[in-house]
C-alpha cells in the first residue's frame, strides 16, 4: 500500500492548494526546505518500493521498514489535509473568495493569534516528519532494494513453476462437466457460423488455485484430441510476456530434434573458432551490426517464419498457458506494450496458414486475456469444486497409505477442514499435504482452528498464486483490494458502496479530470477481470451491482494487512475497551456484535485510524470521548444501530468523507455540526424513518457529492442550501414539498446540478409542479441513467379529474430528460400518453415503466425505441388501443 499513499502524498506536495498553505508555514517557521526535502526523501523511496512491496511479503525487517514509511506518510497526509480543510473552511466563511492568511505582526486580534499558533504547530509537526523520513530514507540502504524498473525479485519471491503438458489423472477428482465443454469445443470439426478466423480461440478463465492448467492437461492428453489435431504445441507462457521467448518455445516443441542438432551445430562452431584465435591479439570486425528493437524484430520475424512452415495445411492444437497482460493494459484500455508484444507474435497470422478447425487453448487469470483473443463466447470460468470432490481430493492426498486413519475418527475432522478451503482444489491439496504426517488428531485439529493465513504451508504455497496476480496490480488497484479486508467473509459488497468507500480513503486519484466514479469502476473491473471478485449480482439491465469476494482471497488480503486492518467480534458483558497487541498500528478497524449501550469508549492502539465500521451492531450512543479519540477518521459505517443522536463533538472529525448512518430507525435530526464537515463526500441518512429535518446550513458542505434520502418517510423536504451544491452527483430521492415553505429545496433549485448520477427519484408531484419541472432542466442531466417519477395521488373528486389531467399532462411534457437515459418509470399520473411526445428521442432507453395511468386510452409509439428491453404497462384501466407501430 506504501507505492500508492507515496505517490498521492508527492501530488499533494505539489499542488497548487499547498503552495498556498506552504506560503503562510513559511511565514511563521521558514519551512520551505522541509517541504522540498520531505519530497524528495520521498522519491528517493518511491523509485524502490516495488522491489521493497515484494520482499517484505517474505522478510519481517522490510516489513518494519515499510510500516514506519506508512506511519509518517499517514502523518504527513493528515497535516496536509488538515491544511486543505483550513483553507474551505476560509472559503465558506468568506464567500468562496481568495483565502489571504495574515502575517503575524506586534499586533492580534484573538482570531489571528490561534492561526498564526495554527501556522507554527503545522510548521513545527512538518519539520519532525520531515527529519524521522530523514532517518527512513538513509536506512533503505540496509536492504540492497532494486530499482523499479529491474524486475528480478519476481521469480525469486513468487518461485512460478513451469508447468508442462503430463498430468496424473488419477489425482484428478471433478470437472467432467467442464471437461465436456472444452473437448466439444476442442474437437469441433470447423468453425463456428459467423467466425471470421479459421482457428477457433478458446480461453480458460479463473483465479489462482482452480486447476486451470489441470483442465487443460487433461484436454490435452485426451486420446481424442491426439486423434483429432496433426500437432499439438504446450507453451507455459513467461512473465513479463516475451514475444520471443514464446516463439522459440513453440518451435521446440513442433521439433525438439531439429532445435537440439542446431544447438550441437552451434556449439561446434563455437568450440572450432576458440580453438583458431585462443592466446592471439584478434580484431574482430562486425559488419552491420544491429541491436535492440530492430535486432529483435528481425530475429522475431525469423521465427515466426520458421513455426509457419512447420505448421502450414497441419491441424494445430496451441495451448499457452498462465497467459497474462501488464496492469496497464487492463487499467487503461489502450494499445500499451503487453498488447503490442501480443499483436507482434501474430498467432492468428500463423494460425490462417493451419488447416480449418486449429485451435488455440490459453489459460488465464484475467478475462481482458479472453476479450484481446476476441473469444469472449468461448470463454470457459472455472468456478470452484463442489463438497464432494474437494473432499475426494482432499482424502487422496490426506489418507495417502493410511487408510485406516479415515475411518478412525480423522475423517470427521478431515471434512471440517475442507470447509476451510471453499471449493479451491490447490488449497484442498496444500492441506491435505500439511496434514499427511500428522499422527494425531490434536494436530490435526491445531490445523482446523488455526487462521489459514497462519498457516506457512499456505503462505507459501496458496499464496503464490494470488501473489503473482496481486504484483501484477497498478499499486492504487491493490490498496483498493487491501482496503477490502474490513469486511468478514462472505460479505455482500455493493459495488457502489465500495467506491464510495475507495473514495473516501482518496484512492481514486487521478493527474487527468476524469471523474472518481468512472476511475473507481475501471478499478472494480480491473479486479473481477482476475477472479479477485466472484459471485456477482446484476439488475435486470445486466449491469454488475455486487459480488462477494472468495474466502481464500479474504485470507490473503488479510495476511497482507492483518496488523493494519482488524476486525473484531464483541463479547457480550466484556469492557467498554478496544485493546489490540502493542505491535499493532490500525488503521481501519471493524466490530461486529456490538451490543445494545454505548460506542467503546477507549481505543487502543487505534488512535491514527481512518476507518471504522459496525456491523451487525445495536448501539444506541456514542459518546464524545470516542468521539475526540477518532481525529483521523476519514469513514464512518454506523448503520443499521440503534442510534438516538449523533453528538455534536462530529464537526471535530475535519478529515471525514463518509458517514453512514442508514437504518437508523431512532434517528430523528441530525446536529448542526455535521455542516462542518468541509470534507465531507458522502453522507447516507437513507431508511431512518423517523428522521425529520437535516441541518439548514446543508450549503457549507461543498464537497459533498452523495446524498443518500431514499426510505425516509418522516422527512418533510430537503434544506434550501443543498440547491448550491452543484458537484452533487447522487441525489437518489427529492420529495415535492407542499406549500411554499422558504426552507425547502424546490424542484427548480436542481437546475444547477448537471453532475447527477445513478437513480433520481421524484416523489409526490402536484398538478402545479411543471414549472418547476421545466426550472430542473433534466434535459441537461447527461450522466443521469435513471429517472422515476411519482404523481400525488390525489382524492377521488370527478369535477377536478379535467383540471388534474392538464395539469399532469403539462409536468409530463415539461420532464424532457437527456437522450443518454436509460430507464425511465412514471407512476400514477393523470395525464395522457400524448405527452410523452419526446419519448421518441430517448435512443438509449432500455427499461420502460407506466403504472396506473388513469387517463391513458392509447400506448405512445414504443416500437421504434431502438434500445428498449424491458416494458412494464401496469393498472393502466382506460387503455384500449395498442397501435401496429408498436411491432
């Protein structure tokens, strides 16, 4: 996690915010040179962090370097962030004008005096930090770290084995179902209908451990196939990707013999032209000599030439195996070098010149492999093994010569331990290797009980897998995956939840303006491409909107921070204490179980945390004590408790971005001193249904960019200030305020808000309403994929249905959203479908909802709406006609 909190630490050094605030520290203790020498400290560092990132994983020293790095970095971090709030908090006070701080002088008013005092304590702590990286940065020589830019401690840490074709078919137990997809997927005699390529492109996917390369062994091996293909090439593919590595690897395979008779040839020549110049002066002459990029893509060229001579008019069978692509390529979509040393090896060039029906078989962890190959369709996830065969494995190994020991009480042990490995057959066979010489089944239960990460058999051999794909990780995707072992295991992550949660930890930075949602999804995507993600959950449009994380992966992520992140269970009657080991130093901390009564009141050891969530907790207070010991706290999770009020001591909390207090069912308002957040990004009141009122001055929070409201029955409106928030992109419900109350944000006051996002739900509209509607300007709301809008359903009253249905009809025809939506719902309205004149523009429209259109007798004109897929047509009593356009 060091890489990416030193880089944003660098970019916050630079920017132009701090050299406002690096102007007034000057003025009161000259600490320019500590800011110039506090960075570039840092990128003495920075340029060997990756190199120090992997040793520490095996070497406890680097491991204690790193974390006295992290522990000033987080220092520094809060001095500058606490700098940034000083100067929002100027700007709300002033106006949003230009923040001048004074300069002390013979003569201060009381204001003046505790910001200059402010200024020297700032001062003061940048100069101490500066002078412990000091010491930091001189110790990195102790540890012999390599360059970035050399990557030989790859191999050495995570020792990746070579694989080969042979497989052992009797260790082998599951996977006839996914055995049969890929054989007819194998032996197909042609092309599938459509495919432009004469080979056919099948890709294996899953995460580390799975038996990828054990399925594809077995294909391989296949007598069938042998039958079926003239030749067949096994190539375990390098890391980093080497183009001609991988061509010379295929060209010994097609003819080992001819590979080793130039080999003896070469050796010959060489030994021959020793034998002519040994102990002579010699001047050796090379005549057009070429190096570097040309050299190689000539000697490329060469065999690339060599492997379609060999393979011409043949039926090929090419299996690359442990395929993988560069971070970059994944994160940034582009054509970075991976990809161009893919498009250099030119295997579908070489695979035209085979007979029809060759195919091409690849392994991989990564789905961008499959979508490169351009074999989306047939792509093969491998999920995990069911009981059954995970216990077969497991007892193959396990009960190796001692089959006795099954049926004499091991075996019932043996069955909990393979709970343990959640269907991953290399955990089920690391396990059942570690428990093999056990004689007793107290060691056996030692195993059982012990945290999997404790484990060093696991470690060693579990983890390689996942560590070789967790290197391969941009170093602000991995604090994202690391940022993941607040939650327990098997929990339900809603995916925008999570980068939410990203965000308020400031890991989704970005040099460029492209906005933190769309940064945090190409993140999110970035780690279900590796199977770090599993189980995803999709709305009826298909988008992903959760997924859980695999146990094994849970145990990895919290092997890598498991001092940094903690998640403790509650004991019922224990103290009002958190007490973690002295060595411990945490950062984001989770309870679980808290009982109903008070928020813990001490924290040890968990002074400096930024993070702290409860779960399935029944709180009912929170005291300001606990309060004043969370000074660094960046994210608060308080929901679903029981809380009767939140205190006021939180406007102390300056470095918050998240607060959640959701399903606070007890909550009725909320203090004032929340509007002093200046930081604040995300504030979720949703489902506290007795909550009545936010604060009025809602305005002074002008970072905030999501306002979760939805299922709060008790809340008569929203506070006028929200209207100036124009960065707020998550508005997900506006209730229409009856009467012309000045507290109340209208409808109109939304005009402003062209950043929205996800879901806007209007509530309660009257047939008064439209020109406030028109006053909204939805049609300007381009990131804005989901409207719904709910009509007040008025009383039964005959003579007003004429003044009810124009006045519906007029709101309808004012909503106009943008062309980019795509769902749209309407409910209880009485107007008429001539309204929704401009339907017919909404090309991206995927989901339509009409309900309870009291007045509607014809349907608009639906069939021409190119995108739509979903169509709901409820209660709609009056309609009689359904017109021919709509086929």
């Amino acid at each position: 996690m060091a890489e990416a909190l030193i880089s944003v630490l660098l970019e916050q050094l630079a920017s132009v915010v701090f050299e406002h605030t690096k102007q007034a520290v000057t003025l009161v203790l000259n600490a320019e040179e500590d800011v110039h020498s506090f960075s570039s400290n840092l990128k003495a560092i920075q340029a060997v962090l990756e190199d120090a990132e992997k040793k520490q994983v095996m070497e406890a020293r680097v491991r204690d370097w790193l974390q006295k790095l992290k522990d000033v970095s987080y220092e520094m971090d809060d001095v500058l962030d606490e700098w940034n709030t000083e100067i929002l908090k100027q700007q709300v006070e002033h106006g949003k004008k230009k923040v001048c701080f004074p300069i002390p002088s013979d003569c201060f008013c009381f204001g003046q005096v505790n910001k200059a005092i402010h200024h020297h304590n700032i001062a003061r702590r940048i100069k101490e930090l500066n002078e412990k990286l000091t010491v930091i940065a001189a110790g990195k020589e102790k540890y012999d770290f390599h360059l970035s830019t050399i990557r030989g401690t790859d191999e050495q840490l995570t020792q990746r084995h070579k694989t080969s074709s042979l497989v052992d078919i009797s260790t082998i137990f599951g996977r006839e179902e996914e055995k049969e997809m890929l054989l007819s997927r194998l032996l197909r005699k042609s092309r599938p209908e459509g495919e432009r390529f004469l080979f056919i492109p099948v890709v294996l996917v899953g995460m580390g451990g799975m038996g990828k390369t054990t399925l594809a062994q077995l294909a391989y091996n296949d007598e069938n196939v042998t039958a079926h293909f003239d030749k067949k090439v096994w190539v375990c593919v390098s890391d980093p990707f080497d183009e001609i590595k991988i061509a010379r690897a295929i060209i010994e395979s097609l003819d080992k013999n001819e590979t080793q008779r130039n080999s003896d040839e070469l050796e010959t020549l060489l030994l021959c032209i020793k034998t002519h110049v040994e102990s002579k002066k010699l001047l050796l002459v090379l005549d057009d000599t070429r190096i570097g990029a040309q050299r190689n893509s000539d000697e490329l060229e060469t065999l690339l030439l060599c492997i379609k001579t060999h393979v011409e008019s043949k039926k090929l069978l090419l299996v690359l195996d442990d395929t993988r692509i560069g971070a970059r390529a994944l994160l940034r979509f582009s054509n970075t070098e991976d990809k161009t040393k893919w498009e250099n090896l030119k295997l579908s060039v070489i695979m035209q010149s085979c007979k029809e029906g060759s195919t091409i078989l690849v392994t991989t962890r990564k789905q961008e492999v499959a979508k490169m190959m351009r074999a989306t369709s047939n792509m093969i996830h491998l999920d995990k093994l069911n009981d059954t065969d995970c216990l077969a494995l497991f007892n193959s190994i396990a009960f190796f010569n001692r089959k006795q020991d099954e049926a004499n009480g091991f075996g019932v042990i043996g069955e909990e331990i393979v709970k343990k490995c959640k269907g991953l057959p290399l955990v089920a066979k690391t396990l059942g290797s570690l428990v093999w010489d056990k004689k007793t089944r107290d060691e056996w239960r030692d195993v059982l009980n012990s945290q999997i990460w404790e484990l060093e058999e696991v470690e060693q051999q579990v983890f390689q897998p996942l560590l070789l794909s967790y290197f391969d990780l941009a170093p602000v995707v991995k604090r994202c995956l690391l940022y993941c072992a607040i939650f327990p295991k098997d929990y339900d992550f809603k995916k925008d939840n999570l980068i939410d949660l990203w965000m308020s930890q400031n890991y989704l930075n970005s040099k460029g303006k492209k906005e933190k949602r769309i940064i945090g999804q190409n993140y999110f995507e970035s780690l279900s491409m590796r199977s770090f993600f599993q189980d995803f959950d999709k709305d009826e449009l298909g988008n992903i909107t959760g997924c859980k994380m695999h146990d094994i992966v849970h145990d990895f992520v919290q092997f890598l921070t498991q001092k940094e992140c903690t998640i403790i269970e509650a004991v019922k009657g224990a103290n009002q204490r958190v007490e973690l080991p002295g060595d411990y130093k945490v950062r984001h901390l989770t309870l679980i179980n808290e009982h109903e009564g008070q928020l813990p009141t001490s924290f040890d050891n968990c002074k400096n945390m930024r993070t702290l969530t409860l779960l399935d907790s029944s709180i009912t207070t929170i005291s300001p004590s606990s309060i004043m010991q969370m000074k660094c706290l960046r994210t608060l999770n308080l929901s679903r408790n029981k809380l009767n009020e939140v205190p006021k001591e939180i406007g102390e909390l300056i470095h918050l971005r998240y607060m959640d207090l959701s399903w606070s069912r007890n909550l009725k308002e909320l203090p004032d001193a929340v509007c002093d957040l200046y930081n604040l990004q995300t504030l979720d009141v949703s489902w506290c249904l007795k909550l009545e009122k936010l604060p009025k001055a809602m305005g002074k929070l002008i970072n905030l960019k999501h306002l979760y409201v939805g299922g709060c029955g008790a809340l008569r409106y929203l506070p006028k200030g929200i209207g100036s928030l124009k960065s707020l992109q998550v508005l997900d419900q506006f209730k229409v305020c009856e009467g012309d109350d000045d507290e109340a944000l209208k409808l109109g006051d939304l005009r402003i808000m062209d950043q929205l996002q996800g879901i806007l739900r209007i509530q309660y509209l009257g047939k008064d309403d439209a020109s406030e509607i028109e006053k909204a300007q939805l049609g300007n709301k381009e990131h804005l994929p989901h409207l719904r809008v709910i009509f007040l359903i008025p009383r039964v009253d005959e003579d007003e249905d004429e003044e009810q249905r124009k006045g519906d009809s007029e709101i309808v025809k004012a909503l106009q959203p943008h062309q980019n939506l795509e769902s749209l719902s309407i409910l209880a309205c009485h107007g008429t479908t001539e309204s929704l004149y401009w339907i017919n523009s909404l090309r991206n429209l995927r989901k339509l909802v009409l309900y309870a259109w009291k007045f509607c007798e014809v349907l608009p004109p639906l069939g021409i709406l190119p995108s739509l897929e979903i169509l709901e047509i409820l209660r709609m009593t009056k309609l009689k006609t359904v017109g021919v356009e709509f086929l």
